[in-house]
C-alpha cells in the first residue's frame, strides 16, 4: 500500500481493490483520507447532469447523488465512514464478504453512470472526509477532468484476451515446418539414443513455439489497434487463472469508438477464424469503464 496526500490534505493509507474486469487500472484515481462520522464515496466524475440518471442504489442502500462543479460533478453516496476507516477498515479489506459485494455494487453504479455520460472512474473505496472535500478537488482538477470526459465521448473500453493451447501450437507448429517435421521424422530406431533425441527435439520445439506465440501476440495487438483509438496493455495471468491447459499470450484494453464496435468486433473474429488451427482462441469482453484509459491522478500534493 502506498502513502498519498488525500484531497482534504490530510495523509492516509490507500486500500487497493480492483472491482472485476480487466485488469490493470493503473491510472485511475484512488484516494481515501482519515475521516470521522460520515463521508462521502465516490464512484466516478462524469458530466454535470448525469445523478439524475442513475436509478441504482447505492453503497450501503444509500441513494446516488451528484457533487457538480461548472461541467463536472463526482457521483457520489454518503456513508458511514466506520466501515472505511481505522482497524475497521482493514478489517473489513481483509474479508472477501464485505469487499465482494461492495466492489459489486461500485462497478454496477459506474456502469449505470456510463449509460449518461463518459466517465472518470474511481477505485473501490474511495471516501472524502466532506462534500467540501469532494468540492476543492472538482475546483482543482475539474477542467483535467473535463478534458478527459470529452477524449471519452463516444467511446468505449473493450478488453481482449488470447489463449493458446501449447501443445496443438507444438504440434502444429511441427507439422507446418518442414526442418522439423524432418528431424522428427528422422530420430534413431534405439530406445536409449531416441530417449535423448526427443528430449532435445521437444526442447527446440517449445523454444521455437514460445518464439512463434510471442510473434503473434505481437501482430494480433497491431493489427486490432488499426480498429481502436488506443490501446493499452495489461499483464498476462498466469495458466491456472487463464483457462486450464491454455495459456494466455497477450491480454490488451483497447479505447474503441462506439461506431466502430462493429467493425472491431469482426477484426476480432477474423482473426480467430485464422489462428483456430494451430489451438489460439479469443475472449472479447466489454464495455468496461475505462480505468486503463485515465489521467494520473490523486498523486502526492505539496
């Protein structure tokens, strides 16, 4: 956990918690301070107006509101801040029941926003000492933020994700290339000798697919940013996480203009149509708010 400067100037410890989706996030604003009483959460930044069209409820059944500074506002619900602050914070941060459905409803009030207005989101668990607070830093930051509304406007975050199966890759590759078709072909009748021969042959072929799978990754992202107004990558998860014996070799958020889903949507199943054979398979997923897209925000003050 990193030490910051919250708005209200006073200094706290940030609580991370990345709501579902993809996964980066790593710009978007995550500020917290120590407060008494009752504070306010914020969700998102989103354009003056936009409260008025979220009908979800919000954090702890409190009901969302906006927070509106010339053309900007923060959406917002008042909460109790003994659940976000002190021992009972951590506490709570530590127990997958009270997150889980909280971070739930987080992203459930953004998404809700997003039907109104591009959105700034904000990470889970970002609470103000005040509605002043919430105020200085709309006066301070409003026309950044205002500027990235306006990059966001009729846009969307899409992430997409590549698993390879890397043994139908191995086999695939070997059948489609003669060297080592041949050497394959080629190994000694002796139990003992084909022993060390298939344990360098297998060896070669690993190194060689890894180089071909990396290859790949690189021209699939290339080429689908030709659809998308920017792209951003994001870290690969590990086997288990990605899907069984399939491997995850690229994973990527991509900015895409909304008259160009469509158009994206079919480069990504062109795609798939191409590299079926040799065990690749993609997972487009979206849209998401777009937490990889934002502005460094809720740095240290001076």
């Amino acid at each position: 956990m990193n030490s910051a400067i919250g708005p209200a100037g006073v200094a706290w410890r940030a609580v991370r918690h990345r709501p579902a989706g993809p996964a980066d996030r790593r710009n978007s604003p995550d500020w917290r301070v120590h407060m008494d009483a009752q504070g306010v959460y914020l969700y998102c930044f989103a354009r003056a107006g936009v409260a008025r069209g979220v009908k979800v409820t919000g954090m702890n059944g409190g009901e969302v509101a906006a927070i509106v500074h010339g053309e900007v506002a923060g959406v917002v619900s008042y909460v109790s801040l003994e659940e976000f602050d002190g021992d009972g914070a951590e506490r709570n941060t530590q127990n997958p029941e009270w997150v889980i459905p909280r971070a739930y409803l987080h992203d459930v009030v953004i998404q809700e926003a997003m039907r109104w207005s591009p959105v700034l989101p904000v990470r889970f668990g970002a609470v103000f000492a005040s509605r002043g607070a919430v105020e200085e830093l709309l006066a301070r930051q409003g026309k950044e933020i205002s500027s990235f509304l306006e990059t966001m406007t009729d846009k969307e975050e899409w992430a997409v994700k590549g698993l390879m199966e890397s043994e139908k890759a191995g086999a695939w590759l070997v059948e489609t290339t003669p060297m080592l078709a041949e050497q394959r072909d080629r190994m000694s009748r002796s139990p003992g000798a084909r022993y060390f021969q298939e344990k360098k042959f297998e060896a070669e072929v690993q190194k060689r697919s890894k180089a071909w799978q990396r290859e790949v990754a690189e021209r699939v992202v290339e080429e689908l940013k030709a659809s998308a107004a920017d792209a951003c990558p994001l870290r690969l998860q590990p086997k288990a996480a990605a899907s069984g014996h399939r491997e995850m070799i690229f994973n990527c958020a991509f900015l895409v203009r909304r008259d160009g889903i469509e158009r994206f949507r079919r480069g990504v199943e062109d795609l798939r149509e191409r590299h079926r054979q040799p065990g690749l398979t993609f997972s487009m997923t979206g849209p998401w708010p777009p937490y990889n897209f934002c502005p460094s925000m809720g740095a240290t003050q001076g």
